[in-house]
C-alpha cells in the first residue's frame, strides 16, 4: 500500500536555496564537521562559490576544520544587532571562493531557536550569492538539528560503520520524517484534531509513522496527496566516514547501507540515497591536530580522492577529477 507513496512521480517542491544542503550526524563523533569543511573545500578548488556555516550552537567546532582558530565575527553578532547583515559576517578562508559563518555562543537560547526563527534565518542564507551552502548542525535529535535539517531537501547524515552508529542515524531520519510529516498535518486542524485524539487513546501508536499514514489514508484523502509528495521528497544522503579499506572492498559497507534502505522503505515509506564513503586517512588525524583544511594539503591522499569522487557524483561535473 504505502510504495505508491514514494514510487509515484510528482514535482518537487522547490528549496530555498537550489545548492543548499544540511549536514547531520545522528550522535558526536562521526566526522561531521570535518565532512563539511572538505565537502566545501572540494567544490570550492573546482571554482565553485562555495559559503559553509556553523549551525552548531551549543559546541561549534567547524572553524578548527577551516583552519581559523578564533573566528573574528559570528552568529552571536546578528542576534545581538550588531551587525545587520549577514554578509558582514563572512569569514575568508585560505580558498579565495570559499567563506564560512562561525556558530554564536554569547546569546543564551539560540540552540532552541523558535522553528519560524529557523526559518526566517534561513531564508537570509538563501538570499547570500553562493552556488553551494552547506550548513553544520549540532548532533543528536534537538528540534534545532531536526528543523534545519528539514528546511533543505538536500539533507545529507554523516554516519560510521559501527552498529551504534548506524542506529542512532536511523533514529535521527525517523525522528526528522515524525516531525516533518505532523507540522505538516498540523495545517489541515480538522484532521490533526482527529488524528491527536487517536494517538491519545492509542498511545502506543504515537511514534509509529506507519500507524499515522495508514489512518490518512483510511480518513483523509485530501491530505493523501500532500504526504506522498512529503514522502518522496524526504531523501537523506548517506555518507560513511572514517571507513576501513577492507569493509569497502568486500561489500560490508554497500551491505550495511541497503540494509538501512530495506528499513526505511518498510516502516518509514522513504528511500536513502548513497552519497559515498571517506576512507580512514591518517593525514585526517595530523591534518586536525595542526589545525589544516584537510582537502587543501593532502590532495593526494585517499580520503581527498574519495570526496573528489564522491561528489563528481553527486555534483555532476563540479568536481574535477
């Protein structure tokens, strides 16, 4: 019943920025923001105005991957009006094409900003002249990570190739497609009213996306439409960080990544896609403790041919090989 929702074609409502792409990571650890850094840098050296930005308000820490130590201007000075345009907060870095907006930690409150104030912010960054922002949150499933994740169709989940890893991605997806699927019932109030009323009767449904959609379907066909648009649209990338060259080449990693599919496509009625995988280098490691942009220095290096390779991919001809 539920593949018609994802399998039928429809148009893709349009994001606020066409290049812009929101990086999560379902636990710490996993190489998000050095995934960010060098996803930016990568698109950057092949001549692409690229802007990367630090969402992390509660531990920001992508201006070390951008080889800047103490970032001049952040977003603690917008929320402050102390500066009113976001432009002045662009940060140079050491690629002419590419800048950065550092994280703010001198406002109390902004890693819970109110959903509208996410969205209001948002729509500031898509109006800066960058073919491609990528924008870092914070880890774990805080409304902050889930509604900047939701507010791109471009959204892209760092994750390794460990069994907790892979959980805690698959929580972050469902908890995102939760979110994202009742705001979205929210707006037709008679059939939320009808649908908050089940969910309080039948408490152990309330967390069950397939328990949501089966009643839509059964109670609401005008709302049918809108969350199979929602649904085909909702397409994480996956990418795997800090991977053993063994795991790729039996097949370990392209085992584990459909066997998250076959999940998601079961109990969630969305599809992953595969954006790639970084292997573990160990000029990452000396690259991070001198404070380097890794992509930069170690062009060589396997993990640089692995983002040149990945994102030739995804980026079509923005990468050059």
């Amino acid at each position: 019943m539920f593949r018609s929702f994802i399998l039928r074609k429809v148009n893709i409502m349009a994001s606020l920025h066409k290049g812009l792409y929101t990086v999560a990571g379902g636990k710490g650890g996993t190489g998000k923001s050095f995934v960010t850094a060098n996803m930016g840098a990568a698109l950057a050296t092949a001549g692409n105005k690229v802007l990367v930005i630090d969402a992390d308000f509660g531990c920001s820490d992508l201006h070390h991957f951008m080889a800047i130590q103490r970032p001049e201007y952040s977003f603690s000075n917008f929320f402050l009006n102390e500066v009113k345009d976001l432009r002045q907060l662009l940060i140079d870095t050491e690629i002419d094409n590419l800048k950065m907006i550092a994280s703010g930690a001198r406002v109390y409150g902004l890693a819970n900003m109110h959903f509208f104030k996410k969205v209001s912010l948002l729509r500031q960054i898509g109006k800066l002249e960058f073919d491609y922002i990528f924008i870092d949150l914070g880890a774990g499933i805080s409304f902050n990570n889930v509604d900047f994740f939701n507010l791109s169709n471009e959204g892209i989940i760092v994750l390794n190739n460990n069994p907790l890893s892979r959980q805690n991605a698959l929580i972050f997806i469902k908890t995102a497609l939760y979110r994202k699927l009742i705001q979205n019932i929210r707006k037709n109030k008679p059939v939320w009213q009808e649908i908050e009323m089940h969910l309080k009767t039948e408490k152990k449904d309330a967390f069950e996306i397939n328990t949501i959609l089966n009643w839509i379907i059964e109670n609401s066909e005008e709302m049918v439409q809108v969350l199979r648009d929602l649904l085909f649209q909702f397409r994480p990338k996956l990418v795997y960080n800090k991977v053993r060259e063994s795991d790729l080449s039996n097949g370990t990693i392209e085992q584990n990544f459909n066997s998250l599919k076959t999940v998601t496509r079961q109990h969630l009625q969305i599809d992953l896609d595969y954006l790639g995988a970084i292997r573990n280098d160990e000029n990452v490691e000396k690259a991070t403790q001198r404070g380097d942009l890794f992509f930069v220095n170690n062009m060589e290096s396997d993990a640089a041919k692995d983002f040149r390779v990945m994102f030739s991919k995804e980026f079509k001809e923005a990468i050059a090989m």
